[in-house]
C-alpha cells in the first residue's frame, strides 16, 4: 500500500507572525517575550548557517573542525543546527577556527 507525504507549505516567521500569532488575544508582557524568542531563533539560526558555510568554504569536516576545537563531532552538529546556543567562548574558539569574525552590528530598518 502507497502512503502519500503530506505536503506542507512553508511558510516565513513574519508570514506566521501575521497569521497566526497577531490573531492571538496576547497582554503586552506575552508578546513581548514572544518577540524575544524570535529574535532569538532569528540569531540562533544565523548563526549555524555561518558556521556551516564556513566550514564547507574551508573543506573541512565537522570531525576535523571539532578536532580542531577539541570537541566531540556530535557538539559541531549541534552548533550547526537549528537550536544553535554557542557560549561565547565557543563562538570565539570557532570564529578563530574559521578564519570569522565576530561583530555586533545595527539592524537594518
């Protein structure tokens, strides 16, 4: 017997945002924290997007660069994942590894 995927749309945290979360009755307090939590997952997601496209523009594997950091693969997976939570002296153990550098920027509008 076939079993079809359920497609999903995709669908950005802004376009969530509007739907979903701007329809909810929040007091000023819970939307609050739930703007913190996605700048948070904003941040979090930047940055293991460039650990991991530094990484690949160096060749490196996350075995090599966790050797590198000496740490175990597995917690070079975590960084690169979606729940990215690096402590800063791990982000500045990785910036050094990958030839980055950290800086803390104004938004944009």
């Amino acid at each position: 017997m076939k079993t079809m995927a359920r497609q999903r749309k995709r669908i950005s945290m802004d376009d969530f945002g509007a739907k979903y979360i701007d329809t909810l009755k929040l007091t000023p307090e819970e939307r609050r924290e739930v703007d913190e939590f996605d700048a948070y997952l904003t941040v979090s997601l930047k940055i293991s997007v460039a650990l991991l496209e530094a990484r690949k523009e160096l060749n490196l594997t996350q075995q090599q660069l966790a050797e590198k950091l000496g740490l175990d693969q597995s917690e070079v997976s975590r960084l690169e994942g979606p729940e990215c939570n690096p402590t800063l002296r791990t982000l500045s153990k990785l910036a050094t590894a990958l030839n980055l550098e950290i800086q803390l920027v104004p938004r944009q509008g």
